[in-house]
C-alpha cells in the first residue's frame, strides 16, 4: 500500500494528512483528523495525486477552522451531503419508511415516484433540488401521457423526500416553496359510477359463494382488492364481528365493522372450506380483472355507462360510500368507513349523488312566499271580519250587518210612537197650566228625566191676545 503524508500539522498531535491506496490501485485516499479528535477516512475520488493532495489539505484546514469556532460544523456537514449522489439519499429516505412500519407497497411507490423524479428532471445531487426542476418534471410526465393524479404523486414524494433532508440536517432549507399540486378533476381518467342496490343484489346471484364473499367484502365494507388478497380467517373475527385490515392505506393496522349479510356469507365460507388454517388466505384465488369483467357481463352490468363512467370493482367502495350518505349517515362517518385520511378524498370521489339526491334534498326545504306582499287590513275590516275574504262575501257581510242594525233602530222608533201620544196629552197640560198661570219647570223636568224632549208650543195668535211661553229658565212672575 503506498502511503505519501502531506505537511499539513494536525491541531491534535502533530500530525498530518495523508493519502493512500488501498492494494496500490484506484483512488488516493485521504486521512485526517476531524474536528472531534477521530481520524476519518474518506476518498477523493480521483487518481491525480496533486489533485487529491489539494482535498486532503482542505479536510484538514476545514476541521481546523471548526474547532476554532471560524465555521459552522453543520453548515459543513450539509456541503458534505450536497455532494453526494442523490440515489444514497433516496437508500437512505426509503430505509427511514420501511424502519417506521409504512406498508411495503406505499415505500414501493415512494421509490417509483422518486425514481422518475431523478430521471424527468435530471437530478443528480441535493444541489439540483429547484422548484423548477419539480415543475418540469411533472410537465414532462403529463407529456408522457400520465395522469394529474401520477404527476401529483410524484411531486408529493418528492416533497416528502425534500422535508426528510431538512429534518436530517441534509439540507438546511426547503427546496420547494410555492409548487403545489394540480387539481385531479381538470382530466380525470377513469371517472367511476356508483352501482345501485338492485346491481350489487344481481351481480351476488350470479357468482358462486366465494366469489359473492369477494364482491360483498368490497361492496359492504369498503376492501380494495390489495386488502382482500391479504385477508387471512384469523383476521375474520366472527364473535367480535369485525374485520382486521392489515397493510391498508396509511396505517398497518385497522378494523372494519361487518354487516349481518357479511356474517353470514363468510361464515358459510368458512364451512366449505373447514381444513383450511387461521393463517390461510380468505380467497385462496382471487378473482382477476378478467374474471370480473365476466362476472359484471353475467349480472348485465355494463362496464360504461352513456356517460363514459366505468363500473369495476373499485367502484363497489363508491356504491359503499354513495348507499350510506343517501340513507342519512354522517359524511365522517363514511370517511371512517371508507377509511380515507381526508374527507375531501370521500366526497371528491367516492360519493357519486345524482340530479335525484338534488330534488330530495331540495325537497326538505320549507316553501317561502316568492309573489308580491299582500295590501295592509284596515282596523274597519279586521274589526267587521271581511280580512281577507272575497268581495262576494264581504258585500254579503255588509248587508247582513245593515240589517242587524236596521233591527236595533226598529225598537227605538217603537218606543217614539208609544211616546207620541202622552207627549200629546202633557203638551196640552202645559199648555192649560200655561194658560192658568202655573209653573211649567216641574213637568219640563219629569219628561226630560224620562228621555223626552218637551214639545214646542206654538206662539200665541196675536189677535187672541195670549202671551208667549216663558223660557224655561225664568219663573212665572209673582
């Protein structure tokens, strides 16, 4: 092994850096003295000696200038991570998910995403981390053909992987400030339809059990076909009535109600096939796209509906969702059903109403006056109840009160002409009294008391020579 020192002076003890080859082929090789007293190790990757001399001397003088206090050690650190290929980093991130538990195929697809990150926009070091460079890689997939949710997918692993750097300290900021992602709904693919009860009951009839079971379980409690290829008896717990979900989306462990339907159909599952373990597979052949697409031929279902929406098997989870939100359930408890970690994703594209569900909801709305206001009642006709009432029966209203009253005047004209004949006998009274010379204030009184007016003598001919009547206020002269 060939070994050359370099005069560079070591803080610690005196020593220098030196470079080596290992077996006296490949790169030099250089060895210092870090910051932290170890003495690392660590190639130069190049085969000019001066060249890798220069890298030595610069290990050396940075872990100086670092104990010192002159430069930062984790600013020195990130220049170091910067370097390096950016595929060890991606190594690294995936080893982080897979130690944390995350499902196998969830890292799978972070290594895709990541992967086609890399290529599109030709990254090679955490340097090449630019806003623009993620923008341009996902133009260059929709280019491609892709789909917006394939490129969102992408550009949300690469923004997990650039959050992952930072918390590390491989990065001291994050490189992607501002790209968001696009809304799926501007191209949807594949736009699925809700199957009606009446399908789902005709595509049962037309299976055998184990295939019913496999529709049932995606139909009545929400399982992606993944999840029903890893459903084990073991995870059936019949007492409990429950399902144990293992590797689903975003946790690795969770539980789903079963309906008395399912009970049912997996219990007689379960007696056909008795031998098989706890830890046996539920479907020991799953059913596969083709055999589904026979199975939706055989119920008449179609595979496309006029609109260009698609029935498969994915779209049971969506007849799932639209059923329980039709019947009255709460929209997060059909997130928590469907097992979604946001409700936007459960509304978005899962529950599929239609112009029906509208008119119902419509329906339940109380009925507001839209003509013009009515005309203000008057006190005369809320008083004589004619508000409101046609003008047929508020004349007919009126004449019945114009007789009513015509019956309350009728007596009073009795009572006068009951009158009419004392009156006549006490004006002749007066009259004698007032001829004899007798006060005429006490019988002007009496009748005025009884609610008669006195009658009015005529005035004395002048040829008979008889005074006038006295006004009531002055007495007969003494």
């Amino acid at each position: 092994m060939v070994r050359t020192r370099i005069e560079v002076e070591s803080a610690e003890d005196n020593s220098m850096a030196s470079l080596f080859k290992r077996q006296n082929k490949g790169y030099w090789i250089a060895s210092w003295f870090a910051a932290d007293g170890v003495r690392r190790s660590k190639s130069t990757k190049t085969t000019d000696k001066r060249a890798a001399e220069r890298i030595a001397a610069k290990y050396e003088a940075d872990a100086a200038l670092v104990r010192e206090g002159v430069l930062d050690p984790r600013a020195l650190r990130i220049a170091d991570e910067r370097r390096k290929p950016i595929g060890e980093h991606f190594q690294a991130f995936l080893a982080v998910q897979k130690a944390k538990g995350r499902n196998p195929q969830h890292v799978e697809n972070y290594a895709l995403h990541l992967r086609r990150y890399a290529e599109e926009s030709g990254a090679r070091t955490l340097a090449d981390l630019r806003p623009e460079g993620l923008l341009g890689a996902m133009a260059a997939l929709r280019a491609r053909g892709l789909s917006i949710r394939t490129a969102n997918a992408t550009l949300q692993g690469a923004r997990a992987f650039a959050r992952w750097c930072v918390e590390t300290g491989r990065l001291d900021r994050y490189p992607f400030p501002g790209v968001k992602s696009t809304d799926p709904k501007l191209d949807r693919v594949r736009e699925r339809r809700a199957l009606s009860d009446a399908e789902v009951q005709k595509l049962f009839d037309a299976v055998p059990l184990d295939r019913r079971a496999w529709y049932a379980l995606a139909a009545r409690a929400g399982l992606r076909r993944g999840e029903l290829i890893r459903l084990r008896w073991l995870d059936v717990r019949f007492g409990e009535k429950q399902l144990r979900i293992l590797g689903g989306k975003g946790r690795p462990e969770d539980f789903v109600p079963m309906r008395p339907e399912l009970v049912e159909i997996l219990s007689a599952l379960r007696e056909q096939e008795r031998e098989a373990l706890p830890t046996a597979s539920v479907f020991a052949r799953p059913v596969t796209h083709r055999q589904r697409q026979r199975d939706f031929a055989a119920a008449e279902i179609a595979e496309q509906d006029a609109e260009g929406r698609w029935a498969d098997l994915h779209a049971l989870r969506a007849s799932l969702a639209t059923a329980m939100l039709r019947e009255g359930a709460h929209a997060t408890a059909v997130k928590k059903t469907m097992r979604h970690g946001s409700l936007d994703v459960t509304l978005s594209h899962y529950v599929k109403l239609t112009t029906t569900d509208a008119e119902a909801a419509l329906a339940v709305l109380r009925p507001l006056r839209v003509g013009p206001a009515p005309a203000e009642v008057s006190e005369e006709l809320r008083s004589t109840g004619t508000e409101g009432a046609s003008p047929q029966a508020s004349e007919g209203l009126e004449k019945r009160q114009q007789k009513r009253q015509q019956s309350q005047r009728d007596p009073v004209r009795s009572e006068a002409s009951r009158c009419a004949a004392p009156s006549a006998a006490r004006a002749h009274d007066l009259g004698s009294n007032l001829r004899s010379g007798a006060s005429l204030r006490e019988p002007v009184l009496a009748m005025r008391e009884g609610g008669l007016e006195p009658p009015r003598l005529a005035a004395p001919d002048p040829k008979s020579g008889a005074s006038a009547v006295p006004p009531l206020s002055q007495g007969r002269e003494g």
